[in-house]
C-alpha cells in the first residue's frame, strides 16, 4: 500500500515526493503510511464481518457464499483505505 502511494506522490505531488527523497526521509514515510492503511484496512475488515455476520460458522455452512461476502468486504475496505490514506 505503501507503493501505491509513492506513486500517487510521483504523479501528483512531485514537490513533496522530492522533498522526502531528498531529505532521506521517503522510505519511512512510506512504512508509516503501510503500517497505517494496513490497521485500517484490518480493522475495517473485522468490523464489517461483524456487521453483516460473515463467521467461521457462516463459512462452515455456505462457504461459496462466504467467499463472496468476504470478498466484497475487503474491497469495500480497500476503498476505504485508499480514500483516507492512500489518495489522500
């Protein structure tokens, strides 16, 4: 995730972008910035499975359809952190 936002920088903010790398400072803003979307990310994911009742039990008894919820909770998840951190 951290990736993604280096590039968002390079592309849209080059003055910021060089000033990190030329301060030394742009690889640990970038771990910052993982470690921060990737808690969001976790939280949000948690959350969510809460919300809408996506359970280990759930999955034991319909794990196609389980599949499918968990798979739109992580995307819905992905916005979010891409939104509030990663494009922001």
């Amino acid at each position: 995730m951290g990736l993604r936002h280096k590039r968002y920088l390079k592309q849209n903010y080059k003055v910021i972008y060089y000033n990190l790398l030329t301060a030394g400072k742009l690889n640990s803003y970038l771990s910052s910035i993982d470690e921060r979307a990737r808690l969001l990310f976790d939280e949000t994911v948690k959350s969510l499975a809460e919300k809408e009742n996506v359970t280990e039990k759930f999955k034991a008894e319909n794990a196609m359809l389980w599949v499918q919820k968990i798979n739109n909770i992580r995307n819905l998840a992905t916005e979010i952190v891409n939104n509030q951190i990663i494009f922001n």
